[in-house]
C-alpha cells in the first residue's frame, strides 16, 4: 500500500483528498424511489479498472428505471449485476462484506426495512451485513416531504453507522443540465466512498 494511502488509513485523514482512489468493492443498490439518474451517473463516475463494482436492483427499481431513464440502465462493462433473490452473492455473508454500499436511489421502505432488519432478500441482507461489519452504508433517499416514520429510522439508521445522504442537489456551481444538477449529489457520494472526483468543483474558502 502506499505511504501516503497508509498514513491517511491509520491518521483518518481524507482520502479523497489524495490524487487517486484506493481499490475499493463497491455494491452499488438501485430502489424504486424516483431518482434513477442518480445511480446512472454514480455508475458512469466509478471505475470498473479501479475499483470491483457489484449492482443489485430491488424488485420495484425496474418499474421506475423504465419511466425514468430512456434506454434503461446502461451497467457499464466489468459491472457484476446481482439477482436480488438469490443469496448465492459474496456479499450475503459478513465473511465477504463489501467496503461500501450506496443505495442510491433508496425508497423509504428499502430504508425502513434495513432499519428494522429485515433481511428477506440480497439487498436487504447486504445492507445488514455491512452495518454489522462496520463497512460504510450511504443511503441517498429522495423522498420529500418527511413524515415522523421516516425521521425515526433516519435516526437509527445513523446510530447503527450509516450515511444518510438526501438527493438534495446544490446550485452554488451553476449547474447548467439536469445532469449537472444531479452530479452534485454524485459527487457527494464519491467523496464519501473516497473515490476521487473532479465531477463537481470543490468550494474554494475564502483566504483570510
Ligand atoms: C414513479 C415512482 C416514483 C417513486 N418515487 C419514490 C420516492 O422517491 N421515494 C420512495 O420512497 N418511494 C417512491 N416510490 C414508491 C416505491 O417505488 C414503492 O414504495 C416501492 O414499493 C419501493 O420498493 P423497493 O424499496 O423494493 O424499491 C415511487 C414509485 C413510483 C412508481
């Protein structure tokens, strides 16, 4: 490993301020929320040279993808997709965790079942088994407005380890597309995997 990727590792400090990203196995979880273009463009944006990159789909993200992106979801080459019934992927087991997981974008009951454990399927049980391994979750739900239910496993959901990460685009860049609008989510994202990213510009602190 090298130095500089070691000494950030053991000092905590941000990868992603580093040049280049670590070889990480990411899982990348699409749910039937509204927001299908988030996950296209987190997939667009990771590496499958650089980085093992698994996708799992939830039984409602086909119905949304299909009113959502035109063509569908295009899985970028060296992608592994995963059937969601069956439990035969590595990531089903703590023995085989992934570093990450984005669930991107996540529905509220995608979000409320991992809340409350519920492991019924691939997903779900991946889910459970990177909170219990201390790898890192990073939910990216859309829904809006909030309601107390939703609030509540929000909250257990970050006691138990995870990255609640709402699609709440900004606009100090001037995204001038939806794309651009959405890549400032993905961004986000990236920085919280570690994976470096130039999608987006860094906001530049006034010199005192
Ligand atoms: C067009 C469309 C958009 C939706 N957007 C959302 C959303 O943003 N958030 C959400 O929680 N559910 C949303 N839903 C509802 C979910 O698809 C539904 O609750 C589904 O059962 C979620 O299943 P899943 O978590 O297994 O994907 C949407 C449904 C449709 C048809």
């Amino acid at each position: 490993m090298p130095l500089a990727h070691w000494l950030a590792r053991r000092h905590s400090l941000p990868e992603l301020r580093l040049n280049h990203s670590l070889p990480l196995r990411i899982l990348v979880a699409i749910t039937g929320a509204s927001g299908s273009l988030y996950a296209q463009r987190l997939l667009d944006n990771l590496d499958p040279g650089q980085h093992e990159i698994h996708v799992v789909l939830s039984q409602y993200a086909p119905a949304v993808i299909a009113g959502e992106l035109p063509g569908g979801l295009r899985l970028p080459e060296g992608v592994t997709a995963h059937n969601l019934k069956s439990m035969n992927a590595p990531f089903a087991s703590g023995s085989n965790a992934p570093d990450a997981m984005v669930i991107v974008p996540c529905s509220m009951g995608t979000l409320g079942r991992i809340a409350h454990g519920y492991s019924e399927d691939v997903l779900l049980r991946a889910a459970d088994v990177v909170l219990k391994e201390r790898k890192k979750l990073i939910l990216v739900p859309r829904e809006t407005p909030l309601n107390l239910i939703h609030v509540r496993n929000f909250e257990l959901l970050i006691q138990a380890g995870a990255i609640i990460l709402p699609a709440n685009p900004s606009f100090y860049t001037r995204p001038a597309s939806v794309e651009q609008v959405v890549d400032t989510v993905v961004a986000r994202v990236l920085d919280h995997l570690g994976v470096a990213q130039t999608l987006v510009p860094r906001w530049q602190a006034e010199k005192e």
